[in-house]
C-alpha cells in the first residue's frame, strides 16, 4: 500500500508562483512526471517564445480568449478550446484580448528546467 495521501485541490491550497508581467501560476499537480498548472494571465500580457526538448504539453481555456503561436502559427483558442504543442515546437501564448485570461497547461513530463529560449 503506498504511502502517498490523496487530498482535494484548490487555488487556496495550491502551490502559487509569478511570473511575467502580473502574471500567476498555481500547481495542481507536481510530480516528477506530471504538471497540471492553472494560470492567470491579464490583457496583453505573453510568455516568451520558447519550446521544450522532452515536454508534450497541452494548453486548456477555461476563461477569456487566448493566442498561442505555434511554430509560427497563430491560433486562437476560446473558452472551453484546447491545444496540444508536442516537444520541440516552438511556442508562445499570449493574451492579445481586452479581459484576463485564465487556462490550464498540463505537461508530460513536467517542463521546468526544459525550456529553451528563441
């Protein structure tokens, strides 16, 4: 029997991070082969232009509107629109609309410290 203790979550009870330009994360789920993080990002705020080695990531809107460019290609995701962005595809998703904008991003593995910068 594992040892491991299965309890709720919540924005309240999640580890909480910033980043950006008023930008907020909180981890859902954290293990060393799995991250769920819901995100908070407000009007015109963007990540940097990056991708990942090894990450397959999935981005989710839960609210708002949401452009994420992929390798080279703008799409925009509404509420309740996802997206897939495999390893190695260069990415960025920003927040081009009037309202915050509020989504999850589910990596496997998790994509701390497998970020590179273009």
């Amino acid at each position: 029997m594992s040892d491991l203790v299965c309890l709720p979550i919540s924005l309240a009870t999640a580890e909480h991070y910033r980043w950006g330009e008023g930008c907020d994360g909180w981890h859902l789920v954290k293990t060393p082969v799995l991250s769920i993080i819901q995100e908070r990002m407000p009007s015109g705020a963007q990540e940097v232009r990056h991708y990942h080695e090894r990450a397959y990531q999935f981005f989710f809107v839960l609210a708002g509107e949401a452009t994420l460019e992929i390798n080279g290609v703008a799409h925009r995701l509404q509420a309740q629109q996802g997206l897939a962005v495999p390893p190695r595809a260069v990415h960025q998703l920003r927040n081009e609309s009037g309202q915050e904008l509020h989504f999850t991003v589910t990596s496997q593995p998790p994509s701390h410290g497998d970020r590179i910068l273009v």
